[in-house]
C-alpha cells in the first residue's frame, strides 16, 4: 500500500490530536520586530506632525513679525509728528523774529542757542528752517545757513495749507548731504510763522533706528504670547496625537491578530477533522479493504472466480476512496516536518495539481535541511499558491522552485494561466478572498517578503522569501 502518505499512515491513533495542540501552541504571531516597526511608523507621523506645527510656527512667527513691525513703525513715526509739532510750535516759533527773515547773525546765533539746547537730542538729529523761496535761514549744520535749494512739492504744500508731512529722506539730494553720516532718516517737515506771519517750514529728521527700534521692541513683547502659546499648544498636542496615533496601531496590530487567530483557529479545526477521519474512517476501511481482499483470494481458491471478482472489485473501490480520503487530510493536514521531509511534503503536494491534469515540474535545491518554522511557512506558502493556480488560474504547467541563498530561502510557483492584476487585491480581500493577504501577514511576521507577479493573460508568479 504505497499512497505517498506513509508518515500519515503510520501515525498512530491520539499523535494526530496530540500534534495538532503543538501545532496551534507554537504559531504566536505577534513578535517584537513588529512592535518595533509600529513604534517606528508611529514616530514617523508624531515626526511629521510635529514638523507641520513647526511650520505653522514659523509662518506665525513671521506673520507677527512684520505686522508687529509695521505697527510700531507707524506708531514710531506718528511719535516723530508729534514730537515735531510740540518743538516747531512750542519752542522754536517762539524764538524766530523777523530778524532772521533778513539774516541776522545775532539772531541765528540765539535761535542756534534754543534748538541745541532744547531741540536737538539723541533721536532728532538735525533741523533745518526754510523760508519759501527755497533759502535755508538757518541749520545746525552751519554750512547749510544761508544755502538756497529749489523746495518740493511737498514741501510747499505743507507751507501753504499747513499739512504735517513725514517721509523718508532722500539723502541722494544735495541739501542733504551733511546728514548721510547719519544714515536713512527719517524727516517731518511742518510750517511755523514769524511774527509778521511770514510762513516758514520746519524741517525735523530722526533717526530711522528709532523707528524700526519701535517696530522690534513691539515684537519682542508680543512674539513670547504668540508664538510662546503656539509653542506651548504644539507641546500639548504632540502626546496626545503620540498616544492616538499608538492606540490607532494598537488597533490595527489587534485586527491583523483577531484575523490570524481566527486563521490558526480554523487550522486547529481542520487538523482535529483530518486526525478524526485519519483514526476512524480511514483505519476501518483499510481493515475492511484488507479483509475484502483475502475473501477475493479465499473465494479464487474455491473455483467460484465470479463472486471473487465481484469481491476484488469492491476492495478495488475501496482502496480508492481510502486514497481520495487520504489525499483529503493531506490537504487540510499541514505535515510535520519533525517526519516528513521538507521535499516530499512539496512533491505530495504537487503530485496533487498533476492529478488534475497540470504539467509540473518541481526544482528543490537546498544545501542544508530548512529550519521547522521556514519548512511550515513555504509550505503553506505552496499550497496557498497551488490551491490558486488550480481555482483561479486554468493554466497548463506549473513549477516550483525553493532556492537557498545569502541567508535567505526563495521559493517561486510560477504558472501560465490566465493571471490577474495584483493592484485588484484590495478588491479582492474587501470580498472576502483573504489567502494572499493572510499569507503576506504571515510572511512579513516571520520577516521575510512575499511578492505576487501576475498581469490578465500573462501567467502568475508568486514569489516568497524567507530569512533561515
Ligand atoms: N494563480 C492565479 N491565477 C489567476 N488569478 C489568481 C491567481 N492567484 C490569485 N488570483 C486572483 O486573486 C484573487 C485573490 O486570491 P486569494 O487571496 O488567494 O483569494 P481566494 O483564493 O480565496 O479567492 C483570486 O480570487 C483570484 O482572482
Ligand atoms: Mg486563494
């Protein structure tokens, strides 16, 4: 009696059971290198939203730079009119006499008196007095009294209908040469009268630092409440989102375990119907068989050829069906390699898809025995891959091939038929076809790859590694 079976065969009753508890107690699924890769993935999204928010920071930061900025140089400037104002008006004005309308040095020389010493200070730089024509009647900068230069527009419409006006120099103008050490500054310019009335215009020029001193200082007391909150809300934020984002992989790593579980359960299910049918009806019926056959004998030995026949027939029938039982526990009975070699537990399995017809060819080339988890996982690996080929694929020829190399083992199940479009799996599982999917579960948790290859008309190639 050779079914190609024989380890099965001579299994005794009970070690099926007692191989099936094995079984189920080695396959743990979850394994370290996985948590280690959830808690990688995890700090690859912390890492991206934490970058995120440090983005948003800086284009915060920026944003309330500049308008801080502007805020305070408006502020600045509104201060520079008015501290111009109070000076012309308060101070200056009261100290012009019509005497420098025509020149007078005494004159310029007591007005030169009031400005430097109530006027001029670390931020006003520079005064300068004109009269409509254009003439300078007096300046600190004594090089300018007395200079005449055309005024500008602005200039004149402030004298004319008395508009307080602030801009930035042009030091690039020859009047105002002597203020270049100064560096860009900033002037207000307003009209003041003497005493018979005659306008003049009051020129004032700042520094500019000052102004943009303003602008910063402004920053700097809102920067620490708007980005400090901002800081403080992402610091807030990123352990939460890291214990969301730990518990939404938890979740996952909890499905694909509830998925393998429930794979392992229904092994365990299927071992116990193989050792059930194994012990029971295959036993019976291989003694009935064996008794059939000796009657046969017995009954040929009397002469009486038709009834032993008729008798060798049914043992005939009932070989058959031992065997398609046989080849049945084979199929839902993962073999133990503890017995069966890693080779003929393949060739068994082969020898069942060229029953259907299939042209097969099997190539084993391992240099050293694989290790019990790496034979169980190609294993399966083969079956699931064979169950395909003869559901799905109508292919003519088949083959197989384990190879060994650089730490790894690579088998390839290569068929010609009809393929499919690898892409479509998503599709697929969402119906309820979970074989390659359990399977890659399977691989990637032993830490090796599983590849499928297949395009619609062009044959499918599944291709599985595994470190040994
Ligand atoms: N060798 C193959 N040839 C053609 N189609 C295949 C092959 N292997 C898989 N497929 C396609 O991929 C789908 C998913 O396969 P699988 O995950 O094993 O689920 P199932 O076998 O339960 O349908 C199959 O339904 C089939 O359409
Ligand atoms: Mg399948």
């Amino acid at each position: 009696m050779t079914f190609g079976l024989r380890p099965l065969l001579r299994a005794r009753p009970g070690t099926l059971a007692a191989m099936s508890r094995r079984h189920a107690a080695v396959d743990e699924p979850m394994n370290p290198r996985a948590s280690f890769a959830d808690r990688r993935v995890v700090a690859i999204q912390i890492g991206q939203f934490a970058l995120v928010g440090a983005i948003a920071l800086v284009i915060v930061g920026l944003a309330t730079s500049l308008a801080s900025r502007r805020v305070g140089e408006r502020e600045a400037i509104t201060d520079a009119r008015s501290s111009a104002v109070i000076k012309a008006q308060g101070l200056v004005q009261p100290a012009i006499t019509d005497g420098i309308l025509a020149g007078s040095k005494a004159e310029i020389a007591r007005l030169d008196g009031v400005i430097r010493r109530d006027v001029l200070d670390g931020s006003l730089v520079r005064v300068k007095i004109w009269n409509r024509a254009g003439n300078i009647l007096y300046s600190d900068e004594p090089l300018l009294t007395g200079e005449h230069y055309q005024l500008g527009a602005g200039e004149l419409r402030s004298i004319d209908s008395g508009v307080i006006e602030a801009e930035v120099s042009d030091l690039a103008k020859p009047e105002n040469r002597y203020e270049v050490s100064y560096g860009k500054l900033l002037e207000v310019y307003l009209p003041i009268h003497t005493p018979s009335q005659t306008p003049l215009l009051f020129e004032a020029y700042y520094r500019y630092s000052l102004v943009a001193q303003s602008g910063s200082r402004l920053w700097h007391s809102f920067a620490p409440i708007s980005l400090g909150a901002l800081v403080m809300l992402e610091l807030v934020q990123i352990p939460i989102a890291w214990s969301l984002a730990r518990r939404l992989r938890m979740r996952l790593r909890e499905r694909e375990l509830l998925l393998h579980r429930a794979l392992e359960a229904s092994d365990v299910e299927r071992r116990q119907i193989a050792s059930d049918l194994h012990d029971g009806a295959v036993q019976d019926l291989a003694g009935v068989a064996y008794a059939l056959s000796a009657a046969a004998r017995r009954e040929s030995a009397h002469g009486s050829e038709a009834d032993s026949f008729i008798i060798e027939k049914s043992a005939e029938s009932i070989r058959g069906s031992i065997r398609a039982l046989r080849s049945l526990i084979a199929d839902i009975y993962p073999p133990d390699f503890d017995e069966v070699s890693f080779d003929s537990a393949i060739t068994d399995l082969m020898a069942r898809a060229s029953d259907r017809g299939l042209h097969t060819e099997l190539d084993i080339q391992l240099a050293d025995p694989l290790a019990d988890s790496a034979a169980r996982l190609l294993y399966r690996t083969t079956q699931e891959g064979l169950r395909n080929t003869l559901d799905h694929a109508e292919a003519s020829s088949l083959t197989v091939s384990v190879k060994q190399g650089n730490g790894i083992a690579i088998l390839e199940i290569v068929d010609d038929g009809r393929g499919f479009d690898p892409k479509d799996t998503p599709k697929s599982r969402a119906q309820g076809h979970f074989g390659l999917v359990a399977l890659r579960g399977l691989v990637t948790d032993a830490g090796g790859r599983l590849d499928v290859r297949s395009a619609p008309k062009a044959g499918t190639t599944l291709r599985v590694e595994v470190p040994l």
